[in-house]
C-alpha cells in the first residue's frame, strides 16, 4: 500500500501557480519525499524530491513541512503541458528501495 | 542526463508468440533497473527489480518463467515476456536507478504498449 495520500484531482488556471498537496504522516527518519508525473501515455517523469529542507529545481519547488508529515509540490507557473497525474511516494534509503505507486493527483490545467 | 530508452515503444503481437522489450540506460551505468505494468486508469505495479549479472527478484504474484528479465550489462535489461495472451496486453514501463546517497533517483522510460490479438 501506498505510504501517501493525494487529492484525487485539481484544476489550476494557466499561468497561475499549482499547488499540490501530499500527505505522509507516517514518513520515517530515513525516509525521502520524491515527486513523479505521468503525461497520458508516457512513462513516469522524475520533478523533485527532498528529505526535510525545502527544494527548488527548474521544474518546481518541493515545500516539505517541519514534521515532515506532508509536503506540496509547487509549478509557479502551470502551462497546459503540465496536465498530468503527479505522484508523491516516499522511499527510504537502504534497503530494497522500491516504489510504491498510489493513484495520484490528476492535475488539468485550463486555458 | 539520466536518460532511459525503451524499444520497441509499442507492438501488436499473436496469442502465443514471445515479445521482448529492451530498456537501455543512455548517459549513466545503472547496476539496478525495474520493470512495471500498467493497466488503463491504474497506477504503476511493480513486476520485478533486475540486478546486473544476477537473478531478477520477482513480486508476488509475478510468473518469473513468463516474464523473463536479464540485465548482462550496466545499460541494458530485457524483459521477454513469453507465450503472450490477450490479459498480457498493458504499457510496460522500465526504469533505471542513478546517482548514490540523497541524489539517488530512479529514472523511467517512455514505456511500451503491447497488444496481445
């Protein structure tokens, strides 16, 4: 079973910032936060991940709370190519390291 | 960087026939890939973890003699699936482990749709 929860879906205006929640209450020490999206008939695209400070890339910015228990992953500035299913999973290091994949969030970016 | 390939992208095949799926690593050396399954509107499931010149470890459930895998070298694994039926149709998705300590990241392919008649 997934160690995360999602909002099944989100609807974000074009050019506005999309703010995707996740929940992982029971995150362990060694445990890290890591984003994927998926594009509709694509593999899983890698954007962030984090253990407990903030993180930004080109791509986004990873917004993990004090306790860790959940984090938000933030694109300052959704195009309509950034409609997808975004994953959050959390994988410890050590190890067999697998992924565990729950159902997402279907982000739809309108015009 | 981190770029994964995988051939063919999609394939029609006969009931009964075997299908192999390559998954190259193409700018890192990648000692541990994975290969998943995807049915429509469901998310990803892990078939197997492929080590470099070892034995795959298979989830359960999983039929290691239909589903072979080998990984010969630090870029390449393969995944036969044989004596396909039509309930064996799905995206296959591989992807590669990269980098070590707090970089470490998995990196997927593009996937392959097969289509078993």
């Amino acid at each position: 079973d997934a160690k995360t929860t999602q909002p099944p879906s989100m609807d974000c205006a074009e050019g506005r910032a999309a703010n995707l929640p996740c929940n992982h209450s029971t995150i362990s020490g060694n445990e890290y936060v890591y984003w994927y999206r998926q594009i509709h008939s694509q593999g899983p695209q890698y954007i962030i991940h984090g253990l407990k400070n903030n993180e930004t890339n080109e791509m986004a910015s990873l917004i993990i709370t004090e306790d860790r228990k959940s984090s938000t992953l933030i694109l300052p500035h959704a195009t309509l190519r950034d409609t997808a299913v975004y994953y959050c999973i959390v994988i410890p290091r050590g190890g067999d390291r697998k992924l565990i994949w729950g159902l997402g969030t279907s982000l739809a970016v309108n015009p | 960087g981190a770029v994964v390939s995988q051939h063919p992208s999609w394939v029609i095949c006969k009931s009964g026939t075997s299908v192999k799926i390559e998954c190259r690593s193409l700018d890192f050396q990648a000692t541990t890939m994975f290969w998943y399954r995807q049915f429509p509107k469901q998310s990803l499931m892990l078939m197997a973890t492929s080590n470099e010149g070892s034995k795959a470890t298979y989830e359960q459930g999983v039929e290691k003699d239909k589903f072979l895998i080998n990984h010969a070298s630090l870029t390449l694994s393969t995944l036969t699936v044989t004596s396909a039926h039509p309930e064996d149709s799905s995206f296959y998705i591989c992807s590669a482990r990269a980098g070590q300590g707090i970089r470490e990241t998995q990196y997927f392919g593009p996937g392959t749709r097969l289509l078993v008649l």
